[in-house]
C-alpha cells in the first residue's frame, strides 16, 4: 500500500519532540521578550543597573576592538600616507632639480651681464682707450707669463702698450697680430712697474716673480715701509702705465720688501681694454726699458 502524501514529519518520537520544544521556545521568547519591552516602557529605570553592568563587562571586549579597528585603520592609512608622500617627494625632488638648474642659467647670465657691465664702466672711465676685447687664454705653468688677447693691429693695438682689466693692471703687449695680440703679464718675472704705496705715496718697485705673486722693493733703503693689506698703485714714472693704476695688494712682508697678489687675475679677467702709454714717445724711444724679451711661454685656453 502506498503511503499518503499528507504524512506528519517525523514518525519517531525524537522528531516529534524536537518539533514541539521549537515550538515551546520559540513561545516563551517571545513572550518574555513582549513582557522586557513592556517592564522597559512602564519603569525605564528598571534596567538601567543591568545596562551599567552590562556595559562594565563588554568594556573590554570593546576596547579591544577600539584598539584592533585604530591599529588597522592606522595601518591602513599609514600606507596610504607613506605612497602619497613617496610620490609628493619625487615631485618636490623634480621641482628642486628644476629651479636648481633655472638658479644656475640665472646665475650665468647674471655673472655674463655683470662682466658686461664692468668691460663697458672700464672703457668709460678710460679717455681714449685703443681697443678692448677679451682674454682667451693665459699660461699656467710657464715661467714665463702671458696671456692671449683677441684684439691686434685691426683694432690698433700695437706693442708696448698697457692692458689692464676692472680691478687692476694685467701688463703690456709684446706682440701684436692682426686679429690677437700677446700679453706679456704682470706676474712675469721681467716685468718690472714703477709704483708706489697708495696709503703713503712711497714709490716702489714691483717686479713679477714668476710664480703668480709680485715682488715689491722700496726705492729708500731703511724702514720696510709696507703693511699688510696696502694697495700698490702706478706712479706713471716711465712713461708706460698711466699712474694710479691698482697694481696689487700686499699679503705678506719680508726683510725689507714685501710679496704681493695682483688685483686682477688674468684667469678670471673675461675683459681687457688696452691704453695708450702714458708717454706717447714710449712707443718711439730705443732708450725706454720694456721689460725683457719674452720668448716661449706655454698658453692654454
């Protein structure tokens, strides 16, 4: 025979069981949750120990999770902090390479006009200067001392006559091309300039001595008249520099003289103007001493 299809679940007892203690509990929580939703209406206050005490149990548990979710959340934005300022630096690095590189061509044109502007204020406190060009090259470590001048006979220049740049006098010209011209420089050890002691107008003696520095001797035998610090100017005896041209300062004394740097170095003078010599007849004269004849001398640009 066949069984009905409207047969109750669960012919065992254990399943009938099961169904009915469902059935009671699901009974007696919704009535004892009915009743608590009542008794908190009617008296609030009736729980409010429970809820207290409920609350002093969980703290725990619930710092805890505080603690867990801040440590994630911390985790979590730190990555994200450490990503954007990784990338915030490579942007701030490239800013910084290009205002450095934008500091270094203001830097240059800056230097560039200023040279300018000296190479024109120089040949504007000369009356009338021959020619003025630029230094192109000038001997390192020669004993002899010259420098290049891309300046020659086209633009007047002639032998013999006084080159100085912004801060000083650089020498004279012992030849001249057409479109360039030699430097014989101050530092030479043939070179000798009539000057004198700006602060006491004492004439002295500078003599170049070949290692980049000048040698200065009083013309007076007795007290070593320098200081360290005095300015050494032309004294125009001669006839070749003009006076009152800045020579060199002093650096150091010695028995009876003193050692000094010239005021313009000829590496890092960019400008020259070359003068006439104070006394015209100083081209002309056979007798006029122009310092040694300068053979040699290794040039390097």
């Amino acid at each position: 025979m066949a069984a009905s299809k409207f047969r109750r679940p669960g012919w065992s007892r254990r399943a009938q069981y099961s169904l009915f203690f469902s059935f009671v509990a699901l009974a007696a929580g919704v009535a004892l949750g009915i009743v608590l939703l009542a008794i908190s209406i009617v008296a609030p206050r009736t729980f409010a120990d429970l809820r207290s005490g409920a609350t002093d149990l969980t703290r725990p548990i619930a710092e805890g999770g505080s603690a867990v979710f801040a440590t994630v959340n911390g985790l979590v934005t730190g990555a994200g902090d450490y990503w954007n300022a990784a990338s915030q630096n490579e942007d701030l690095r490239e800013e910084r390479d290009r205002l450095q590189r934008e500091l270094i061509e203001l830097q240059g044109t800056e230097s560039e006009n200023r040279r300018l502007r000296s190479a024109l204020e120089l040949r504007d406190e000369i009356d009338d200067p021959v020619a003025s060009g630029r230094i192109i090259g000038s001997s390192q470590d020669s004993p002899r001392r010259y420098a290049i001048l891309n300046a020659g006979r086209s633009s007047g220049v002639l032998p013999g006559m006084p080159v100085r740049g912004r801060e000083g006098l650089i020498g004279r010209t012992v030849d001249a091309g057409i479109v360039s011209s030699r430097i014989l420089l101050l530092t030479d050890r043939e070179v000798v300039v009539p000057a004198q002691i700006l602060r006491s107008d004492i004439p002295v003696i500078a003599r170049g001595r070949g290692d980049g520095t000048v040698d200065l001797r009083p013309l007076e035998v007795g007290r070593n008249p320098f200081e360290p610090g005095d300015v050494i100017v032309t004294s125009g005896t001669g006839g070749l520099y003009p006076p009152l041209v800045p020579v060199a300062r002093v650096v150091r004394l010695d028995d009876d003289g003193a050692i000094a740097l010239p005021l313009e170095n000829p590496s890092q003078a960019n400008f020259a103007i070359v003068e006439q010599p104070f006394a015209a007849e100083a081209l002309d004269d056979p007798d006029t001493p122009l310092e040694g004849d300068p053979e040699g001398g290794e040039l390097t640009p």
